[in-house]
C-alpha cells in the first residue's frame, strides 16, 4: 500500500537519472509525491528535479560507495523531509562467464545492487515502522527466479533482492509498511546496451512480445504497489516466463538459458 503524500514526505528513487528509474519518479510525482533523487548523474538529476518541480530534489550519490550511503539520510533530513517511500531501483550488470570476470567489477555489482539495497532499507525502514506509513519497492528482475549463465552475478543478486524483500514483508505486517519487489523482463532503457547486449541481439534471445516500455513498467509498478501486491511482474508473457523460469528443472533449464545468452558467447 501507499501511504498519503505529505508536504514533508519524500520518496527516494535510486538510480533516477534514466530508464526506470525516471519513469517510476515521474509516476510518483504525477501521484503528488515529493521525490529525492538519486543516482551519480548530478546534471541529470538537476534537469530532471527541474522538470518535475519544486517538490523534487537532486540529491547525487554514488550508492557502490558504503560512506555515501550513509550519509543519505542525513542529507535527506536536512531538506526537512522524512521517507515515506523507498525505490530501490539502482543496479548494474556484467557480462560474461566467471571465469574471465574482472573481480573489482563483480564486487562493484553486489555493492550497488546487493549492499545499497540492504543498507538504505536498514536506514530508512526503522522510521517508516516508527510513523506507521510507509512503502518500499526493490527493483529486481525476471532473471530472479532463475540462475542465469552468463551474467551469474546480475542473477544471483536479483534472486536475493526477492528473497530478501519477501522477508522483509513478512516482518512488516501489521506495522503500516509494506514492501513489493518489482520483476521486469526486458525493457527498452539501453541498459543491456551498457554490458553489451544491445537491443536487437537481445531480441533474439526474446521476442518482442516480451518487451516492455519503462514508461509502462513505471505505471504498473506504482499501481502494484498500490495495491498492496507482493511481486509486481508487468507483462502477461513475463509472467508466464517468471513461473516457467521458477518452476523448470534446472537440468533442462540452465543448458538452455547457456546456448542462448550472450554473455556465454564470450566463453
């Protein structure tokens, strides 16, 4: 569920500059909801902020960096703002079987969209339980239900930011929180394009019925939320593809998935 928008209420939006993560703070402030944004880009998160109005503040953060993340909340509150919502949608990915990965990179990964989900909820969460509002939305990926050769790392850390939302929502029931995690499948935003996977070698990997717009994503993802939903998956065909990825034996599925995925051509 979704708490009221509030005059000092704030919703944090990670990885804003771009994508889905512009999208979803572009629905949000559609809904009257002040934003924080947040991500690396300090001008495009200006520009955007500008966009969007005065209840919308820059706030630019390297989230891979545990010291910046720390001083998020402190930077938030001296706007005189308190989160109400929390959008965990930074993340990265890297290409490639594991044993030609670069280790700084891998560990770049789980910083950004392991720890930096873990952390921030842990920052903000304590007061949303105090006020008795509050909503958090963890970006992760269709690429949770599943190991996915190739990109081990993206996979594996979607599937704990599943996991770890489920939990979370468990522990807040009956406190006014809610938490949901959002799965998308492919999305046009040119973030496969940032590890190699440009658009039309992914397409043929996945149909273009599976594709959706962030703009799209955006909408269904505020309105899942919204709804007090636990998984939020936009598409009918990712969802059938989420259950089949969930469900099939990992003996048929993992030879598959490993023929197919760019990243194992580079193996």
């Amino acid at each position: 569920m979704l708490p009221a928008s509030s005059s000092t209420g704030v919703a944090p939006v990670t990885g804003a500059s771009k994508g889905i993560g512009e999208q979803i703070a572009r629905e949000l402030a559609r809904r009257g909801y002040g934003l924080a944004l947040v991500a690396r880009g300090a001008d495009e998160l200006r520009a955007l902020a500008d966009d969007l109005g005065p209840a919308a503040h820059a706030v630019p953060t390297d989230l891979s960096r545990p010291q910046d993340r720390a001083a998020l909340p402190e930077r938030i509150a001296a706007l005189g703002l308190e989160v109400d919502i929390l959008v965990n949608n930074a993340g990265m990915s890297n290409l490639g079987p594991v044993a030609k990965a670069d280790p700084a990179a891998e560990l770049t990964l789980v910083e950004l969209d392991v720890a930096a989900v873990v952390d921030l909820c842990s920052r903000f969460v304590p007061g949303m339980v105090t006020r008795g509002r509050g909503a958090v939305l963890n970006v992760a990926s269709v690429g949770a239900f599943g190991p996915v050769p190739g990109q081990a790392t993206y996979g594996a850390a979607k599937a704990f930011v599943l996991s770890y939302t489920h939990a979370l929502r468990e522990e807040l029931r009956g406190t006014g929180v809610s938490a949901a995690t959002l799965c998308p499948g492919p999305v046009r935003t040119g973030f496969g394009e940032q590890v190699g996977i440009p658009d039309d070698e992914a397409e043929k990997m996945l149909p273009p019925f599976m594709w959706e717009q962030p703009d799209t994503v955006a909408r269904v993802a505020v309105d899942g939320l919204a709804a007090g939903r636990a998984v939020i998956v936009p598409g009918a065909a990712n969802r059938v593809a989420a259950a089949l990825n969930h469900l099939t034996p990992r003996r048929l599925l993992l030879p598959m998935l490993a023929r197919v995925h760019p990243g194992m051509k580079t193996s």
